[in-house]
C-alpha cells in the first residue's frame, strides 16, 4: 500500500460505521487517520463533487484501504455533505 492509503484492515468488520470528513477537488486521494479517537477519518479525493462522483471515489479509496469489496460499503449519513457516515455490510 502507498503512504497515503494507510492498512484499515482491522475496521472492516461488519455493522461498524465510520465518521469520515471528505475533501473533494484536493491535490491527490488520501486518507488520513484520526488524531484522536473521537474525530473523523480524513479522506481526501481528486474528484469533484458533481454527480456523486466524489462519493464513487471515497467508496473506492476506503474499499481499498479497508481491504474489502465497494459492495459491501453504504453511504448512511451525508449523502451531499463533506461529513459522512459509511456502515460495512
């Protein structure tokens, strides 16, 4: 895996929700872990938000790092906001 896609491996069990804070249109695709338990993953994509198009790329990205198929990923909370929840299935 590269620097800016670190191992989430051990997240990916079913029924767990992730708080994430999404940067669309940045410089590269990243994700950022948490300072501190109680804030949100940072991810950051190229993509812009048209279309869902930036919520495409933050499933891949997080699918990536998670270790497990886009499928098995759902946007809960934040469909058009940069603050999202996604629930694993």
């Amino acid at each position: 895996m590269s620097r800016s896609i670190p191992d989430l491996s051990a997240l990916a069990v079913p029924g767990t929700r992730l708080s994430l804070r999404v940067t669309p249109k940045a410089s590269r695709n990243a994700i950022e872990p948490p300072g501190d338990a109680t804030a949100p993953l940072r991810v950051y994509v190229t993509t812009v938000p048209e279309g869902g198009k930036a919520n495409a790329a933050v499933l891949k990205l997080l699918a990536k790092a998670l270790g497990v198929p886009k499928s098995r990923l759902a946007i809960v909370q934040g469909e058009t906001g940069r603050d999202k929840v996604i629930e694993i299935s």
